[in-house]
C-alpha cells in the first residue's frame, strides 16, 4: 500500500496507481491483524506444551498402569 501512494519522480517512466479503496486497506490490515494475533497465540501454546512434562508409564513398563488400574 505503501508503493501505490508513492508519485513518479520526473526521470521515472511509470504512472501512479490510483488510491486503494478504504475497505480494501481495512480487509488488508484485518487479516494482518488476525494473521498476528493466530501466530502469537500458536507459538504460546506450543512453547506451553514444549514446558509443561505430562509424562506416563508406558504399556510395556507396567500392563496394569497402563489400563488405568
């Protein structure tokens, strides 16, 4: 959105594109916004997941344990 506001210096050979819609930029920056706020959730829960230590009794150690008796 940056490059379309920008104006053509006298040496350039390129026209200005027109000015984006406002609810373009408003979709735009949402999903940036939600694409943000996903990511940081997402790395949260696995660096949770990576801390927290549920460890259990493997079925080979301990049949009985295994069937939760």
């Amino acid at each position: 959105m940056k490059l379309c506001r920008q104006r053509p210096g006298l040496s350039d050979s390129w026209e200005a594109e027109p000015e984006i819609p406002l609810h373009t930029k408003v979709l735009n920056y949402e999903i940036i916004i939600v694409g943000l706020i996903a990511g940081v959730a997402s790395s949260y829960s696995a660096i949770q997941g990576l801390v927290t230590d549920k460890f259990t009794v493997p079925c080979y150690v301990s049949p009985t344990k295994a069937l939760g008796q």
